[in-house]
C-alpha cells in the first residue's frame, strides 16, 4: 500500500503535462492500493486495518524519499502479489 501511495501523491501534486504512460503509472498504482486497502481490512478488523493504513501512509512518506516512482511501483505490485499468492496457498 505505501509503495502504490508513493505514485498517486506524485500524480496529485504534478502540475506539469501528464503522459500516457503517467496514467498507466497511477492506474496499477491505484489498483494495487485499493487492493491492499481492501485486504487490511478484510483480513484483520476495523482496528488493524486503520493502523495498517497509517503505517502505510507513513512508509509512503519513507518510499518517495528514498526509492525512485519505478522502483516503488514495481515493489507495490510485487508485494501485492507475493501476498495474494501466499494466502491463496494457506486456503
């Protein structure tokens, strides 16, 4: 989630001309964060979920100051699939 956060905060504060492939960019990003969003919360109650999303803010703060828009999109889709393939496994 903080990962997929780190592309659609530089989507909202760019001002400058959006590209085609921007849109792409903030499409997964907002798929895989919607995604993790849903399974914080599904998966663990209302409490967890919200400190779940407050940590992932906070690692989103960390991810964009440290790990390139790539980088952290490519790790935020990793990460969400590395996740769905081991709880589709322990089922």
């Amino acid at each position: 989630m903080a990962f997929s956060l780190t592309e659609l905060s530089f989507v909202r504060y760019d001002s400058g001309p959006q590209s085609h492939g921007d849109a792409v960019r903030a499409t997964l990003a907002m798929s895989a964060g919607l995604t993790a969003l849903g399974l914080a919360f599904s998966h663990q109650g209302p409490s967890l979920g919200v400190m779940a999303v407050v940590t992932g803010i906070g690692l989103s703060w960390l991810a964009a100051r440290f790990a390139s828009r790539t980088v952290a999109l490519a790790i935020a889709v990793l990460s969400l699939g590395f996740y769905l393939q081991l709880a589709n496994s322990h089922h």
